[in-house]
C-alpha cells in the first residue's frame, strides 16, 4: 500500500532523505514550500503523514514548528536524527571567487555561518528550500550563484560542490518527527513523549513538574519555553522525556495534570535517538 508522505521541500531535500529513510518503499512524496502548507496537506487529506523538521544541534529550535503541531492538533507519532552535510555548489567550471550570492534556508545558512564570515564577498540570501535552490540553478543556468545543500542534492541536480561540510559543527545532526492527525496511540515499542504545558511564572512551579518526572525515573531530553501572548507573564512548556514503562509515564501524566494548566499530549512515539 502507497504512502503519500509531505515534506517540507522537494526531492533531494533533507526532508526527503529521512521520507526514504523511514519509508523506503511505496512511498509518493507530496512537495511543500513551506511548513503550513505541509500542515494543510495533512489536514486536507493529501498526505497520510508529514515530515518536519523541530530542531538542529546548531541553529537550535525551530519554533513555529512546534506551534504548528500545537495549534493544528497534530499528532507525533515517530522521530528520526539526520546527519547533516553542508555543502557549497554552483555550476561547473567555477571557484569560490567565483560566486557572487549564497542562496538556501535560513536555518541551511545559520548553521554555516562562520565560513560565509571568512567570504564576506558572499551575499547570502535566504530561499525557501535548500535542494529547491540547487534545482533552480541548474535549471536557469545562474552563474555566479551558489546554494547550501545536501551531496544528494549536488549529485541529484548536477552541480559541483565547491566547499564540503561548510556547517560550523561537524557533528551537525537535525531532528525530524513525523506527525498526522490525531488518532489512537499506537503502543507498540513506545518510550518517549512530548507534552505542551502551562505554568504560571511562580518562583519553584518548573522545578516541582521537574521534581515529579525525576522522582518517577524518566529522562527529559527537551525543554522548550514559549510565551504566552494572550497572557502577560505565563509561559507554555514543551517537554520531551522518555520512559521505560507505559503505565508509569500514564501516571506522570495524571499528575502533571492537577499541576499545570491545560497539559497537552502531542505524541508517544519510539526513542529516534539510538
């Protein structure tokens, strides 16, 4: 049975080699531009799943991501760590000196950002796809224009990689989670789960929820503060932690909800990170 899989980006795209890495068979790749429109496609049916990229070990979190899941009710059901490789290419039968722009994902260019410091003759210019600005290189024939992309994406839309692994961390991994629609939890293999909280901004609340979870055994692997616009002074949490026993993370649970304001569960999935 076909899986229609979204992906922030297109074919070559990092979003894309985890789709191949999850799925590495009769998977159908539904491309979008951006990360509501991935969000739209599951919500209107055109995609079963979707793939999102929540955080990367340089550039950090990705916010509005995390509200997206919040806001559409989105359901995690999955996580996968990608090693990332950043790479400059352009066109053949060109040099660093060469090129006049730098064009890819923000987050693509912020993970890079010491090496464009030692080329300030560089503009970097922010597009909305890494491997979509290697295509369309190749496809208009920019001279003097070069993308930050994958060695797929290189390989994939043949162009010449002037500069490997330019990301300022060489150990520069990125989390990705697959979400869906609110369904049943599917228990099989379960040991991790992220929940969105409020609290108010009362000296010792945090340190309580925290107090709870290390009393029961269970590993917090993220903690992520946002506020509250609505209400001045209050903060929203998003935890992840893993656990070893269904039935004890169930009764955290219970607890954490006479503790906090308006717990939400966003998903129970299997650990990505072994």
């Amino acid at each position: 049975m076909e899986i229609k899989v979204a992906i922030q980006g297109i074919l070559g795209s990092f979003h894309h080699q985890v789709a191949e890495k999850l799925y590495p068979k009769s998977v159908s790749i539904q491309e979008c531009m951006t990360f509501n429109s991935l969000v739209n496609s599951i919500l209107g049916g055109d995609a079963a799943i979707g793939i999102m990229a929540l955080e990367n070990s340089i550039a950090g979190s990705i916010l509005p991501n995390y509200n997206l899941i919040d806001e559409n009710d989105l359901q995690i059901i999955g996580e996968h760590y990608l090693d990332i490789d950043m790479n400059l290419m352009a066109l053949k039968d060109q040099k660093i000196e060469d090129i006049s722009e730098v064009h890819s994902h923000p987050i693509a260019l912020l993970q890079c950002a010491v090496f464009f410091n030692k080329h300030p003759h560089i503009k970097i210019i922010e597009s909305v796809d890494t491997a979509e600005t290697a295509q369309r290189i190749k496809n208009n024939n920019l001279k003097g224009i070069a993308a930050v992309a994958s060695s797929v994406a290189a390989e994939m839309y043949d162009l010449e990689i002037l500069e490997k692994n330019i990301h300022t961390i060489k150990t520069n991994k990125t989390r990705f989670v697959i979400v869906k629609k609110n369904s049943e939890i599917t228990l099989d293999n379960v040991n991790k789960a992220s929940v969105k909280f409020s609290l108010l901004d009362t000296p010792g609340n945090l340190a309580s929820i925290l107090n709870v979870l290390n009393d029961f055994g269970l590993n917090v692997t993220k903690i992520q503060s946002v506020p509250i616009i609505q209400k001045p002074f209050e903060y929203a949490f998003f935890v992840d932690f893993i656990f070893k026993e269904y039935d004890s993370f169930l009764e955290v649970k219970s607890i954490l909800e006479t503790m906090t304001w308006e717990l939400k569960l966003l998903g129970v999935y299997k650990n990505g990170n072994v």
